[in-house]
C-alpha cells in the first residue's frame, strides 16, 4: 500500500504541473483577440501557421476552460472567463450555417466566414458542449437553451433520420455504424446529467441506446472492439469491418466505465473493463517499441490508413484515463499497472520540454514526427482534459487512501 501511495502521489505532482504548462501555453499563444475564437494551428513555439478555426476545436476549448473554471480553483480566472466566453460568442455569431439552427460549419475562416461543413455530428457535439458548459459558469440560459436545441437535433439525427447531415446513401454504402457515434452520444448524456437530476433524467433512456450500441462493437466472440459494425451488430466485411481503433476502444471505455458506475452494475462494470480496457490495450501496444498503434486490423493484415503505426497523442491520454478510472472504481492492480506504463510512455515521449504543450505525432519508433502544437484534429482537449480529470481522480484517490491527505 505505502508503494502504492508513492505512486500516485508521484503522478499527482506531475499531472498537476503539466496541466498549469499546457495550459499556459494555450491562454499565452490562442486567443484571438481581434475576431473571438481561439486560434489551433500552433506551430512548436506557439506561432500561428494557419488562422483557419475548426468548430469541433473551438466548441472543445471553450468547453475545456469551463470546465477548469468551474472544478479548479487556481484555475477560476477572470482571464479564462473571459476568454471561454468570447470563444461562445463566436461560435453563436458564425458556427451554424446550414441551415441556421441546424448544421455547424467544420471550419469557418479567421473572421467566422464558413469553408466547409462535414457530414458528420462531431461539430454539433462539441457545439452542444460548449453551451452546456458556458450556462453552468455563467447562469445564462441562452447557451442552456441553445444546447438542449441541438441536442434534440443530434437525436433526431442519431435516431431516426439522418439525411440533414447530407450523407448520400449510394446502393453500395455499407450499412454500417462506427464506435465514434454512440460513443458521443453517451457523452453528451453525462454532460447533461452531471449534477442536473432533471436532465439526468430526461436523457437516462438515450444512455441506455448508447450503451447497447456501444456494446454491439464487442465482436469476435467477446475477443475484440470493432470500429465498425452494422446498425444490427454484426460484423462488417473487408477492411472496414476489420478496423480496430485502440484510442477509441479506450475512449469508449471510460465513458460506459462512468455509465457502469451510475447504474450501480458491478457485472457491466467487469465487463467493460475487460473488454474496452485490457483487450484493447493487450491488442494495441507496440511490443517492439511500445505505445499505442493509431490503428490495427483484427486478422493481422496490414492496415491501408498510411499512419496506423504512427503513435498518436489522444489515445494515450484516453488510455491514461480509462486505467486510472478503472482502478479508482475497483482497486485492481493490474489498471494501475497499466496507468504507470501508459503514463510513463506518454510523458516520456510526448511533452516538449522545451516550449510546453504536447507533440501530437510520432513514428512507430517514438520520435517526433511533427512538431506542431495544434492543427485541424489537436486543440486544447484532450491533453488538458486527460490531465485534469487524471488530478481529479488522483486527489480523491489519496484522499480516500492516506487519512489526512491535503492535495
């Protein structure tokens, strides 16, 4: 046990001082102060490269300094504050273009002009979340409005008729889900009913569809995660139904992990851990060189996405939080076992030293194989958000483990 307390004690100083350096580099080289909004494509030193904005990026930084406004204290900023709140006004002004109230752009020009809209949901999700969270820091109920609004569109969507998202449904499309979608989904459900009874409720039955959609991607007999399956469950052919994608196994994981929890299912609980934590992580680490692989084929052949070897940022920290979880929730050894390797792998190879924040891309070796901060898919999200909720659970870890513990 004493080993075990040095441990965690050990990673809470880290995760916390890592946090306050990534996130000063983001509140130092992002905002823009001119138009709103924050700019994501950063090259190594924090120098804007490209002032293109991503909505899915701003609607996850503005929630993501919400969120450490709300929940830390160093962190309850005037600054960030203010900041989260202009990135709101942006995304108000100039995020939904087709038609309004409905579609987000995905990237929009430094002045809010819209580029390109996706056929997907991601924008409207991290829309939603944006919202949401503004309302709980603010009190005003047009982002509480504005949220529930496009909620019901994601539903509705998700559910019953896709043909807003503008998805063409040739004779040959296969009919197919990926994890992406009800994974989403289930977490805008947690984002709802976090301390709100009445949305908790209101959303309790879309989380059990999530659940059961979730749970359809466990295939090959319990064995493995598919990324992709059909609307039924079932197994996909080719290599779309072959793809494994460990980051979102893991992703995936933490959130039914926290579903688990909430429905007070022990027996859920076990499963999802051995199959959305262990399995995905037994099959999608490198054991010549060690991190994640981006992808993996279920047969063993060779993917075609050109960088499933390369070593990705987010799904190692999804899976620094998913094993933390894990072990918050069950006192395994084997989760925090597996958090100590992935932690130990993540800082060593990712963090640049020398101008804060993470790198995002590396080879299969392990070196950097771009130095850019940020980009069209890496904002200020999933590094600060697996740091903070690492903190989180950490600190009531040692709290409830080391009687007269004081973070």
């Amino acid at each position: 046990m004493e080993k075990d307390l040095e441990t965690l004690k050990t990673w809470k100083e880290h995760v916390q001082q890592e946090l306050d350096r990534v996130m000063a580099f983001w509140m130092k080289h992002s905002h823009d102060r001119e138009h709103g909004g924050f700019f994501t494509c950063l090259d190594q030193e924090g120098r804007v490269y490209d002032d293109l904005k991503y909505v899915w990026l701003q609607g996850r930084q503005v929630w993501m300094y919400c969120y450490l406004y709300r929940k830390f204290e160093r962190f309850h900023l005037p600054e960030l504050l203010d900041a989260a709140k202009a990135g709101g006004d942006f995304l108000l002004r100039h995020a939904q273009v087709a038609p309004p109230g409905k579609k987000c752009a995905f990237v929009l020009t430094r002045d809010g002009r819209p580029v390109k809209v996706q056929r997907t949901i991601f924008s409207e999700c991290f829309y939603t979340m944006a919202m949401n969270e503004l309302w709980r820091i603010t009190g005003e109920s047009q982002y509480q409005n504005l949220a529930v609004s496009m909620m019901e569109q994601l539903v509705y969507w998700v559910q019953k008729d896709p043909t807003g998202l503008g998805q063409p449904q040739y004779l040959g499309t296969p009919d197919a889900e990926p994890l992406a979608v009800p994974m989403m989904m289930l977490c805008l459900v947690e984002q709802f009913g976090e301390s709100d009874e009445q949305m908790a409720a209101k959303y309790a039955e879309l989380g059990d569809w999530c659940a059961s959609r979730i749970l359809n991607h466990v295939q090959r007999n319990g064995t493995a995660v598919l990324e992709n399956v059909t609307e039924e469950g079932c197994e996909l052919a080719g290599c779309l139904g072959r793809h494994q994608n460990p980051g979102h196994a893991l992703e995936a994981g933490w959130f039914m992990l926290r579903y688990a929890t909430r429905k007070g299912d022990p027996k859920l609980l076990d499963h999802v851990i051995d199959k959305f934590l262990l399995k995905p992580f037994l099959s999608g680490w490198d054991p010549d060189h060690e991190g994640l692989f981006y992808f993996k084929d279920v047969d063993g052949f060779c993917p075609t996405q050109l960088e499933w070897s390369m070593k990705l940022w987010w799904p190692h920290t999804e899976a620094m939080v998913a094993f933390l979880m894990g072990y918050c929730e069950t006192g395994k050894q084997i989760l925090l076992r597996h958090f100590c390797q992935i932690a130990k792998y993540t800082f060593h190879k990712f963090r640049d030293r020398a101008h804060g924040e993470w790198f995002g891309y590396l080879n299969r070796e392990g070196k950097v194989a771009l130095t850019i901060k940020g980009g069209p898919f890496k904002g200020c999200f999933h590094v600060p958000r697996c740091l903070a909720m690492c903190e989180e659970m950490l600190d009531a870890l040692l709290s409830r483990l080391a009687p007269g513990y004081k973070s």
